[in-house]
C-alpha cells in the first residue's frame, strides 16, 4: 500500500516530495518522487527514470519508425516499458502509427499515469490507440509469439533495463539472448525493425545483433553528463 506523501529534502530542481513508495512486483522497493516540477521513478534505491529530457528515449522511436520501408503506413508499434511514457508518446504522436501496445510490469507505474505522473507524456493509456499490458514482458512475448499466426509490429522498442547488460528485472537477461531474440524476430513484421535502449555501448551484444540481423544500426544520444545513450536497431533478420 502507498504510504502517505512525505516531504524530503530539497534538491537543485526544488522541493523533493516522496509520492508514492511501494513494493514493486520484484519484491523490491518501488518509489515515485517529485523534484520540483519534474517527476523521478527508483527501484531498490536505483534510479531507473526521470522526465527531464527523454530525448533519447524519443529518438529510439523515431529512429525505428523512419527507419521502416517507404510508403508503410498504419503502422503498429510494441514498446516494452511504460515508464514515464515519453516512448509511447513518441509513438502515438507519428502520423504512421496506429496502434500501441505498452507491456509494463509494475501495476503501480499505470496507476501513477492516473495521476500527476501522466501530465509528462500526456496521459498516454487514455488513447484509444494505446494498450497497456501489465505483464512481465518476458512471459508476454513468450505467449505472444507461441500463438499459431501471432500478431506482428512493425516497431518493436525495448525500454525496459538500463541495457544488455544492466537489467533491472532478474530474467530481463532473456531478452538479449538468442531465446529472446527468437521469439521478437517472431512478432516483427516483413520489413520490420527492432530497437533497444541503452545507457552505455554495449560491443558484445552489438555482435550477436550482426550475426542475427543483416542490418544493425547503433546511434548515440549524447546526454548532459556521461557517456551517450545508445539506441541499437535492427531489421532484416537472417
């Protein structure tokens, strides 16, 4: 259960008020804060999101959805991760898309775009373009994807860890491994791409997307502070 808003302290962007602190589906800490006008989602401690920017959480989106054949249209787009909804924004605002589908696994993180955290991106689960699917994204695609005719995206953009090799979730691991690839391969249409979000470069997994896809793409998004953010998209599976 949420505990009561509680005032902490204050930080460069203003006053930090804890809005909500509850136990996530990991059995961790789950913990939603305001700084001033800008709203920060932690786990365990770890910070996992903010609304300051999203730019390149946005530009993943974008980079897939340009990235698509000439002439597709009506196009529809599965992220994994609501967040604080800036990829489904993105998604929703593309004159291409038509439909959303959002997989997110914590229940709190929805209810929270009920309230002051759907401001950010605009109260994106109210469009009726947009699904919202509370379910572990690994189990979701295994289900998915072993459907006789399953459905298919023409985008497919994973915002759900810090990265191939900084999962927030344990079992998030899966996928960036062949299993998990498999079974996104699956839900991609012709000519489909496939992006992922990370914090940092990540070479490793860049090789097992080369040897899998005959195009692999990486862009970097530079960020205040720090190394880039790097979006890695995929398409023409081999």
């Amino acid at each position: 259960m949420d505990q009561p808003t509680t005032a902490t302290t204050p930080g460069p962007d203003g006053e930090t008020v804890t809005l909500a602190r509850v136990t996530g589906e990991t059995g961790g800490d789950l913990v939603l804060r305001r700084v001033g006008a800008h709203y920060e989602i932690y786990s365990n401690g770890l910070f996992l999101m903010d609304t300051r920017d999203g730019t390149s959480e946005r530009e993943m989106v974008r980079a897939s959805l340009t990235a698509l054949p000439r002439g597709r249209s009506r196009a529809r787009v599965l992220i994994g991760g609501l967040g604080v909804g800036f990829s489904a924004r993105e998604a929703l605002d593309h004159a291409r898309v038509s439909r959303v589908d959002v997989v997110e696994l914590e229940p709190q993180v929805i209810d929270w775009h009920e309230g002051e955290l759907g401001e950010a991106a605009g109260y994106v689960h109210q469009d009726p373009r947009c699904r919202v699917h509370n379910a572990d994204l690994v189990a979701w695609l295994t289900e998915a994807s072993g459907a006789g005719e399953p459905e298919r995206y023409d985008a497919i953009c994973l915002d759900t860890d810090n990265g191939p090799d900084w999962t927030v979730v344990e079992g998030n691991n899966h996928l960036y491994g062949a299993d998990g690839l498999d079974r996104l391969t699956r839900l991609l249409a012709p000519g489909g791409v496939l992006a992922f979000w990370s914090a940092n470069e990540v070479a490793a997994f860049e090789t097992v997307l080369r040897e899998r896809f005959a195009t692999v793409d990486v862009v970097e998004v530079p960020v205040a502070r720090g190394v880039p953010d790097v979006v890695y998209l995929a398409s023409d599976p081999r």
